[in-house]
C-alpha cells in the first residue's frame, strides 16, 4: 500500500469502519513507514481531543451522506 492509498482509507481506519484486508494492508504499511505513523498517531490525537472538549451532538444520516459524498469528490 502506498501512503496516498492509505490517506485515502484513513477515516475508516482510524473509526474501525473498515475491510478487515484493508486493515492489514495499512497495518503493515504503518509498521514500515515512519510519516504515516506520526501522521496517524497525531490524528488520533486530534480525535481524542476533540472528543474530549466538544459536546456530542447527532447529526442525521442524510447530512453524514451529504459530508461524505463531498470529500469523497475533493479527494478525486
């Protein structure tokens, strides 16, 4: 896997929302690719947080589709 695919899945990745294969082959990457490492490790610290300090609100489902649909489209 090369680091450009794995930015791509990184959102799954990080919410384990993701193809158990898929996981692999990131896991792997991760182990030999130092930037993708610190990369992740701050994201998952941004995550946390943000989590930490922001209240939880639900956003409905056609809004998530919407979002996702977008940054689907700026990725391309």
């Amino acid at each position: 896997m090369e680091c450009r695919k794995l930015l791509s899945e990184l959102s799954n990745y990080i919410d384990h929302d993701i193809d158990p294969a898929i996981c692999d082959q990131i896991e792997k990457h991760i182990d030999g690719c130092s930037p993708c490492q610190v990369f992740i490790e701050t994201l998952r610290d941004t995550v946390r947080i943000f989590k930490e300090n922001c209240p939880q609100k639900d956003v409905p489902e056609e809004a998530k589709k919407k979002l996702r649909e977008k940054l689907m489209a700026i990725k391309k």
